[in-house]
C-alpha cells in the first residue's frame, strides 16, 4: 500500500499547540481567547437541545439565524441581504472558504491572494487545482504593492480574497485600499472573497469597511463572518456568508456534499447573539486595544520590534535580536517553547512562496492578564 496522498502539512496552530500542550508553555500561539462569550449564548443552547427540533435544519441554516445574519450586514456595513437568498451558514468560516473554493474553482483558475495569509487558503487552491497568486504585503506596515498586485490580475483571475482585519498582521485595509482592489475587480470583472471573521476585533479610531460595500462590489462578493471571531465560541464552528444569490449558488452545491448543515442549537445561539448580545462583539475592540497597549512596549523592552496593526487579536513582532545564526522563525518558535516555556507562531507559515520573511513572529494576546504577564516574563528570564 502506498500511503501518501495529499502531500498536506499538518498545520502550524495545532503543530504548535500540541507542542505547547507537551511542554505546558505559555500559549500565545493558536488564535483563541480565554474569556468566553456571552453565558445568555450558553443558555440558548442548552435550551434549543430541549425546546427545538434536533433533526437535520435546511442546509442553509436555520432561518432565525439566516435572519439575524442579514441584520447584521445591514446594520453593520449597510448591506441589505434577502435572508432567502442571500446568506449561508457554514461550519466556521473555514467550511465557507473552502466551499467557496470548491464550488467557484475550476482547475487552472488564478486567484489573487494577499501574502501572509491564513493556511487554509492556500490547502484549498491546492484542493482545488487553483494557481494561486501570491502578492505580498510589505512590513512594517502592511502596504499593498500596487503594481504587482495590478499585474497579478490576468483574464483567468476567478476572484481575491482579502481578509480584512488581516490575520496574522492585524492590518485593517482602509478604504482608498478597499477601493483599489474593488477597481481592479471591475476593471477585470472577477469576483472577490472578503474574509471579514474579526469585522468586530478593530481599535479605535480605525473602523472595519466591508469590501462588499464598495460601489459595484455587492454584486461580485461574497463576505465572511464566525461565532468563534465575533462571539469568542472558536469550538463552536458556526460561521456565515452573503452575497448575491447567483453567486452563493454553487458554493451551496459545494456546501451541500462537504457537510450538509451545521449543529443547530449552535445556530439558534448565534441568532439570539446577533441580535440580542451585541454588547460582546461591539466592546471587543477596545478590550483587545488595551491588552495591546500593555504587551507591546513589554516586548519592545526586550528588544523586539513590535509591528503597526489596526486590529484583530494578533501582534507581529521582529525577532531578529532572539535569532541564533542559521535559525530561521520557525526553529526559533520551537526552541522558545521548549527552552522558554511560551510559545508563538512563526510567520512564514502565513506564505505560500518561498521567499518569505524568517525573522518575524505572531503573538495572540486575547489572554488573561496573568498569561500574558507570564509569558514576558519567561522570555525576559530565558533572554
Ligand atoms: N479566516 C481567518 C482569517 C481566520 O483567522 C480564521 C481562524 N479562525 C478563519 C477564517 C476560520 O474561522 P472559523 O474558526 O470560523 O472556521
Ligand atoms: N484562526 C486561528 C489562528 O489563526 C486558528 C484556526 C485554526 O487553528 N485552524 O490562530
């Protein structure tokens, strides 16, 4: 038997989670916060397994949920969605990225990505036999290289995706980027993917602006959203989508065969959120903001270098002052975890080319105080 099949790497967040598990670090790994979301969301679950049907919902979603997502778009970014026809529930974020793929793909189709960028992407293209197109966004502070991001676009472009607020960066694309990108999507009439799972995880003054808002762009876009982003439930794997019906068609035909529907109860919790607990979601940013403030100067206080961002709960840092010569980003993550007891994760896990940055790390600070207080300490001890 030949055993090797898709030539996958297991993923950096459970690589490193599972080495921090084993050497008890202090993870600032994997993006997942320690203070849970709402306990009136944990009640409407519970209940819904006693109150509500437990059979198969539509393979849409549940309506109050596909309801309160449409809501949502409008209140949010002012954009109206039929609730019928216009929205998807999905098994996290994830299942939607890669039903997108599979049902908007054709092999040898391009699709323009931005570098770093979350793994999955990448898996997907590869699932698929999409040729991605890489373009990199330059540090320090993200920018987009618009001619090589004009020159990635060609006549077998299928659609971008732009993950604004960027994970790892923490970037938030303004809307003269927005609106660069949204020209080049009509100038060469492609559609666009917006993962938008930290719409809500923005530091003040900066504001989150949906691709899908731009003139011309609602029709050409499909927008992302989760639970576990917007309500810190990451084990509850509910996530959303919207965008026009004719687009969202063949990514309900891939939907359909990957997992059919989503657990409902879950579904019937994130509705109530949406609507009724928005207190979470909207006090996010300023709480994350602040964890920011305290650990940056803590590590530019050993001698690291700590990336602009806009939001999300991920900071960038250069580690080139901890790097031991020949050690790439990686090793170093490794030996600070084993050695320093924290961990984090390296970069270059966010590029699909081979020239990559080796020299920078993502701390994920949505911990307890105590955690993050711990985990610069250790680094200062082992420096
Ligand atoms: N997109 C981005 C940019 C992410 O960081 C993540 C990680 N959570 C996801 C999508 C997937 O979200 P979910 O957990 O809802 O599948
Ligand atoms: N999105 C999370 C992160 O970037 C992790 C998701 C996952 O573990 N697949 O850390």
């Amino acid at each position: 038997l030949n055993y090797a099949f898709s030539g996958y790497a297991t993923t950096i967040f459970e690589v490193m989670s599972k080495l921090a598990a084993e050497h008890k670090s202090v993870n600032l790994g994997q993006g997942f916060p320690d203070q849970e979301g709402p306990e009136s969301m944990k009640e409407i679950a519970s209940k819904a397994l006693y109150e509500q049907s437990n059979q198969y919902p539509s393979l849409l979603g549940v309506p109050q949920l596909r309801q309160a997502v449409a809501r949502h778009s409008e209140a949010n970014q002012g954009l109206p969605c039929d609730w019928a026809s216009e929205t998807l529930i999905t098994v996290g974020a994830t299942e939607g990225i890669a039903a997108a793929f599979m049902g908007l793909v054709n092999p040898g189709d391009e699709v323009v990505v931005f570098e770093p960028m979350y793994d999955s992407y990448a898996g997907m293209a590869q699932q698929v036999g999409a040729k991605l197109v890489p373009v990199q966004l330059q540090p320090p502070n993200w920018d987009i290289p618009r001619q090589q991001l004009e020159a990635a676009f060609s006549d077998k472009t299928k659609f971008i995706l732009v993950n604004t607020p960027h994970n790892p960066t923490g970037k938030v694309f303004t809307r003269e980027e927005l609106q660069f990108i949204a020209d080049l999507c009509t100038r060469h009439n492609t559609y666009a993917l917006a993962d938008e799972v930290y719409e809500h995880l923005v530091f003040e003054p900066h504001q989150h602006l949906s691709l899908r808002a731009l003139p011309g762009m609602a029709e050409r876009t499909i927008r992302l959203g989760s639970a576990g982003k917007t309500f810190s439930f990451t084990a509850w794997k509910v996530g959303w989508m919207t965008g026009p019906a004719q687009l969202l068609a063949p990514i309900i035909k891939a939907h359909q065969f990957l997992v059919f529907t989503v657990a409902s109860n879950l579904q019937h919790a994130v509705a109530y959120g949406l609507d009724e607990a928005d207190w979470f979601y909207r006090g996010l940013g300023l709480e994350l903001q602040a964890k920011r403030q305290q650990l940056q100067p803590r590590l530019e206080a050993l001698g690291l270098s700590v990336l602009p961002a806009q939001g999300t709960y991920f900071l960038t840092a250069d580690m080139s002052s901890m790097l031991k010569p020949g050690e790439d980003d990686v090793a170093l993550c490794k030996r600070l975890t084993v050695e320093a007891g924290v961990t984090l994760i390296p970069l270059s896990a966010f590029y699909a080319s081979d020239a990559r940055p080796h020299n920078l790390v993502r701390f994920c600070f949505c911990k307890e105080d105590s955690k993050l207080d711990a985990a610069c300490e250790k680094l200062a001890a082992y420096i």
